[in-house]
C-alpha cells in the first residue's frame, strides 16, 4: 500500500486515476471555467502543484444553480427507497475507493495518510447512516380542536441546496451535508473548499459512477479572492437556491446570513469553536491524558472541536502539566503552562497544535471562565463524580459536551453549537430535518 504522495503524478497513483478531477462537476459535464481562467491547487505539505482547476465566473454558478433546479422535481419524485439505494451504491464505492480517496486528500491536504484514511471512513459514515435515514422521515398527525377537522404534517425536501464546506476535513464535510440533502430529495451545487476541490470532485464522480442523475449534484471551483466571494453570494442571493449550509468561521459564517436575509434562506451554519477541556481533581489522570490529546491534536489541531483551552484543577495541575509535556515532546507541538487569562489564547481559536494550561480552583469558577465565550461548540471534562457529570454538562453553553472522553464526532449523534457558533445540526437523528420542511395538510367536512 502506497502512503505517501509524490503529488506530481497524484494521478498514476491511484488505482483508479479517472477519481482525479481537475474540471468542475455542472448538470452531469465535467467543465473548465467558461472564461478559461484557472488557479492552481498545491499540496500544503510539498508546495508541489497538484493541478489547475477552473475558477468559475459567477455566471457559471448561476448556471449550477439552474441545472440543481432543474433536477430537483425528478430527484425529490423518486421514493425514499430509491433514493437510499442510490446512497447504499454510494457508500459501497466510498468503501471500495478508501484508498484512492484518502491519497487524494492527503495530497491537497496534508494531514497524514493514516488520519486520511479514518476521515474517508467517517465521511462513507454519514453516507451510510442517512442511506438509513432516508426512508424514515415521519410525519405526523395531530388532533384537531375542530370536530371534522384532521390533520396531517408531512415532510418534503427543502428545494436547492447550497453546500459551502471548508479544507480541513476535505471528505467527511462534504458528505455530512451531500448525504442528507440527497435523501431527503434535495439537489444542491457544492462549493468546493480552493485549497482542497480535489476530494469534494472525487465526491462528484463517485455519484456519476452510481447513476445519481446530471444535475442532482454539482460542484463549482473558484480561487480565494474576488470569484470565491462572488460565488457566496451568488449562493445566498439567488432565489433558486433555498437553503444554505455553511460550515468554516464565525465572521463568514455573519456575512453568509447577512447575504442570505433578502431570500430568507433556511440556514444551517457550523462555526467556530473554542472549547473548554476542564480536569477536575478526581479525574482519571491518563484518561484525561488521552483525551486532551486526541482532541488537541486531532487534524494538527485543525477542527472546531479541539480543546482550546485547558483547564486544570490546581491539585493535579503540576502532575498533569508534566506528564503532558512528555507525551506531547513526542510532537512537533507546543505546551504552555500558567497561562494569563488575558492572553489571545484564552478567547481566540487557536486551529493549531498548541495546548495552553489554565489553573483552577473551584468548580463554579471553571465553568464561568469556559462559558466566558461568544462561541459555544464543545465542551470536554473530566470527572468521576455521577452529580458532578450532570451539574457541570448542563451548565455548559455549548452543543456538544464529552465527559471521559476526547472524541465528540459520530456520524449518529447531533453536531453544532449555540451562541456564535452556528445552529443546526449535521448528523444524527435531526441532520435530516436540516433538509426538509414540514407541511401541514388540514382536511375540513369530514
Ligand atoms: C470541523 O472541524 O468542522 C468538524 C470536526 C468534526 O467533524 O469532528
């Protein structure tokens, strides 16, 4: 098995080379940009080109948007079954080009192979759980207080999706969105992250390969810059487009919503994070150990999810700090202790694989220094005590809370969080509804 990437000949790697696309995906065409501008995608590791790809006027995106419009009424026709055969086929090809798909990723990403591998199995996930999900959008009925009255809620696809996703989980950010709009019945134009489009049109050519109809997916490429902001608002401006799903930073994430207000979109935006890992003194020591490092430095401390900033209680602090340090050594990254609260760190994101130590007291204290945020992603904490774990997780303001453990992500559980970083939920029992609406059907003279 090959886990490297010389990414000059990214291509010849591959056992399947026809998964390297450097065109965009638009109505079932694989196509340049029609002015003919290019930009280049580089593997971050390497500084090598991997490939040109089009940088699509605005024009083109409209063009996307037309063709997703046009494929909505027969996609959002076919039944749930049908549909989630489709994503069943899907998830099969996901499986059976793992390895493709994750050099691939790590070429345009960086992160090493054996994490790319992981995020491919995460990303087919979500693929595979809302193949399930596909035929189990109840609706429901409710008593009327009017006598010949009855009423039935059922649910139906939102319309045209926009699916703006970021580079640090190339794949799995993708197919969190990409899925669950396919099986509610939605169509959608994907804008591809410009660091790393290549994952996102292996997507593309993966749902070619499994028959999805030409216009049910589309993928449009455009470089950082003027034709990236173009294309966002394009997105959230055109009235075509019914639903927007954003995940990437809090302040892109305000000028999204801003953008979309004259359409009144339907909106689901996964933002910033900077969670709080707090280790309280009856803590497990090498359980927490464990924890702070699978999620510090996770995706090199690249996620929305890893611990920001840690807080110790001042019992176990030295102990913890110590045996940290020796573990992290092992890393090219950083340990800071006894840090200010004053410092950037206490209230910025860090998206690096820096971990800053905060001492700590009091447990009522802690829990106002963690929810001293304006974002509220995840929490993480440490703790033996049954009271303590109930007190403390509904104390947090954040939609996610870990308790003994560094891992949140799982394609069957709710993610998102409250305060300015976002709302909605990907994954999960509800990930689905993010893609539907329900519609009432009252039935009088009965
Ligand atoms: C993110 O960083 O946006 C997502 C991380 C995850 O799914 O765990």
């Amino acid at each position: 098995m090959v886990t490297t990437t010389r990414t000059q000949d990214l291509a010849s790697q591959l056992a399947d080379s026809s998964l390297f696309r450097t065109k965009g995906f638009v109505n079932g065409q694989w196509v340049d940009a029609s002015d003919g501008l290019s930009f280049t995608v580089t593997n971050p590791a390497t500084g090598e080109k991997l490939g040109e790809m089009p940088n699509m006027p605005r024009s083109q995106i409209q063009e996307a948007i037309v063709a997703s419009k046009t494929a909505f009424p027969l996609w959002a026709k076919l039944t749930a079954h049908q549909r989630q055969g489709y994503l069943l086929k899907l998830f099969q090809a996901m499986e059976e080009n793992a390895n493709d798909l994750a050099l691939i990723l790590t070429a345009e990403n960086g992160k090493p192979f054996a994490e790319a591998k992981g995020e491919i199995a995460y990303g087919a996930g979500f693929v595979s759980w809302f193949a399930a999900e596909a035929v189990r959008t109840y609706g429901h009925t409710v008593p009327s207080p009017f006598p010949n009255t009855r009423n039935t809620v059922i649910k139906q696809p939102v319309g045209v999706c926009g699916l703006i996703t970021p580079w640090n989980f190339p794949n799995a950010m993708i197919t969190r969105k990409m899925a669950p709009a396919l099986a509610a019945g939605c169509t959608m134009v994907i804008k591809a992250p410009a660091e790393t489009p290549l994952s996102a049109l292996a997507m593309c050519a993966l749902a070619e390969r499994v028959g999805i109809p030409p216009g049910v997916v589309n993928c449009v490429t455009v470089e950082k810059g003027e034709r990236e902001a173009a294309c966002g608002l394009e997105l959230c401006e055109n009235v075509n487009v019914s639903k927007i799903s954003f995940t990437g930073s809090t302040p892109v994430g305000r000028l999204l919503m801003k953008q979309s207000s004259g359409t009144l979109k339907k909106l689901s935006f996964e933002l910033g994070g900077n969670a709080a890992f707090i280790v309280f003194d009856d803590a497990d020591l090498n359980l927490a150990i464990e924890g702070v490092i699978a999620s510090k430095f996770r995706a090199g401390g690249q996620t929305c999810v890893c611990a920001n900033r840690i807080f110790v209680h001042a019992k176990v602090y030295d102990e913890f700090a110590s045996r940290l340090a020796k573990k992290v050594k092992a890393f090219k990254p950083t340990v800071l202790v006894d840090v200010p609260k004053e410092c950037a760190i206490a209230s910025e994101e860090t998206f690096g694989p820096l971990a800053a130590l905060f001492k700590f007291e009091d447990e009522d204290d802690v829990v106002v220094r963690a929810n001293d945020s304006e974002v509220g992603l995840a929490g993480y904490f440490y703790t033996k005590d049954v009271s303590r774990t109930y007190r403390v997780a509904e104390k947090l303001q954040v939609g996610m809370v870990a308790v003994n453990t560094g891992v949140i992500a799982q394609t069957c559980v709710p993610f998102g969080g409250v305060k300015q970083s976002g709302f909605g939920r990907e994954g999960g029992k509800s990930g689905i509804d993010e893609y539907m609406i329900e519609k009432l059907i009252t039935i009088g003279g009965i």
